[in-house]
C-alpha cells in the first residue's frame, strides 16, 4: 500500500489530526508505525466505542502495529466499579473486539505495567509540572460527576500520559472528549524524554435524543449497547432524532457514516418499488447528498440502519450475555 493510501485510510472519518504534517512524514519514514487507544472495561462495549474500534482496523489494514489498552486501573481511579468486577469486563472486552476484527492487535491490561516503579517515577514527574485545575480540564469530557472530583480522577489524564511513553506509542487515537488529554501528554511528554504524540481524534456520536448531548452509556435512551435485543435496537432507532433532509447533528446519519459505512463499505437501502426501489449508498458524500435532497426518507433509512446494526454487533453480544 503507497503512502498516500495508508494516510488516507488512516484519517478517514476522523474529526481532528495532531498534526498532518507529522502523520505523513511517520508513515513516510516507519513501516509499522504503533497506534493505540484505550478503554474502560466498565460496562459492555456500546456503538460510541464503535467509533475508534473500527478506526483502529484501518489502522491496522493500513501497517500499522495496534495496541489496545485495557485501562482497568483507570476504570477503577475514576469510580466505575470495584476490581473484580473489572476484571470480569476486561475479559470480555478482548474477546468483544477480536470478534469486531482486531485479531492482529496487542491487548494490554494498564495494571500489568502501571505499578512499575518506572512509571511511578514517570508519573510523579509529570505531576510535578501539572496544575490541579489543568488535570481537572482535562477529565472534564469523561469524569462522572467533575464537580466532586477524587484526587484519583486527577491522575488519571496524567497516566494517559505516561502510558503513551510505557507502550511505545506513535499516534494516540481517541474521541473528541480525550483531546485535552491527548494535548496534556504532547505538551508533556518531552519532559520525561518522549516525543510528542501524534493525536487522532474521532467524532462523538449524537445521542439519539437530538442535538445537545452524546451518545452516553448514562442517559438512558441516547445509546445502544451491544446487549440490546433486536426489539430494543429497533425500538430505539425508528424513535430516534432524524428530521427529513437535515444531516447536521443527527445521529442516524452519523452512525451510517461512521460506522456502517466503514464496516460494510456500502449499504443498501431496502424499499419499496413504489418509493424508488432499493438504493445502494457507497460513501460518505453520497449518503449525505441523496437525504439532503429528499431522496432518502428517514424511514427507509431507520428500518436498514436496524437490520445492519444488528448485524455488526451481534458476534460481540453473545459475548457479554
């Protein structure tokens, strides 16, 4: 694969590159570049997780080496549950995502090498140059409940940090919410002598409910997770936000074109004759065109986004029942 095909690959359907320029000269340069992105294993994957999960096999279509943390000390520092309860996660985590795709990844438990007294050492620098309100910025996006922060949460986006140096990482790939992380750790990560990070951020789902929120395992309604019946997945698409020729903020369209899109490399719109036969959508581009101009009924597009979803997450729900 050429160099300008990995790099497209790579950022298609992102929302931010830190930075291109530096993306293009590290494929120019290394072979098999390392990408990473890590999880809380504190719940059942949901299609928010989606998002990054099939960036990451783009990735690793693409060469790149992918590692997969799975952060259960960090999903225990920011209050999402006792250990056992997270190690029974992070189990079924690694085999949700092996069945998604990522056979060729590196899964790596943060509690295997975060007590390290190297790390330690690490963390503690980094914490000496940290201010206490840039460490709570920086979890805004993803602590429960920010107001009444644990000292715990404010480590947390300096261990983001100084993971990043312990796994060797090129590119740190995440959603939107993990920007200020990710720009704490490039602007950082030069002191414990690390280069800074390359950082691709993903776009945040919205909710099903509409515009206003994301996609959110704790509003309940905005998300789908892949314990969810077919019943219930149809149940929350044909409800969900989708006002005729607006594609703008609804999350219908974005979960067409971030993750069905991707996974299936087209999708075809199953209707009747009477209202235009079936439709085979192939990008991005199109898609947005033909709902724009009325050519796609949000309809037809809900009752195939069900049978597709249903289709996709699947393998990993009978994982995690």
């Amino acid at each position: 694969m050429k160099d300008k095909e990995r790099f497209d690959l790579s950022t298609r359907n992102t929302e931010e590159i830190v930075t291109k320029k530096e993306l293009k000269a590290l494929i120019s340069r290394k072979e098999a570049p390392t990408v990473y992105c890590g999880y809380e294993p504190s719940g059942p994957i949901h299609l928010g997780h989606l998002i990054t999960i099939l960036k990451l096999l783009d990735f690793q279509k693409s060469g790149f080496a992918v590692k997969v943390l799975l952060a259960d000390l960090h999903a225990f520092l920011n209050r999402k549950g006792d250990k056992r309860y997270i190690t029974t996660q992070t189990t079924k985590w690694e085999k949700g995502m092996k069945s998604i795709g990522l056979d060729q990844a590196e899964f790596i438990k943060g509690s295997s090498f975060e007590y390290s007294e190297e790390y330690l050492n690490d963390l503690h620098e980094i914490a000496l140059k940290t201010t206490i309100n840039r460490g709570l910025r920086s979890m805004k996006e993803i602590a429960r409940d920010i107001e009444n922060a644990k000292i715990s949460q404010i480590l947390y986006p300096l261990m983001q940090a100084v993971d990043i140096k312990h796994l060797g990482v090129d590119v740190a790939l995440g959603g939107m919410e993990q920007r200020r992380i990710h720009m704490l750790a490039r602007e950082r990560l030069p002191d414990l002598g690390y280069r800074s990070p390359i950082a691709i951020h993903t776009p945040i789902i919205t909710s099903l409910k509409g515009p206003g929120e994301k996609m959110s395992s704790s509003v309940e309604g905005s998300f789908i997770d892949v314990l969810d019946s077919p019943e219930r997945i149809k149940e929350k698409i044909m409800e969900a936000y989708c006002p005729p020729e607006e594609v703008h903020q609804n999350p219908i369209i974005e979960l067409t074109n971030y993750l069905l899109l991707p996974q299936f490399r087209e999708v075809t719109i199953h209707r009747k004759e009477k209202y235009g036969g079936d439709l085979t959508i192939q990008s991005v581009e199109e898609l947005n065109a033909r709902f724009k101009n009325g050519d796609l009924h949000p309809k037809d597009l809900k009752e195939n986004v069900v049978r597709l979803l249903d289709e996709l997450i699947s393998p990993v729900r009978e994982l995690f029942r």
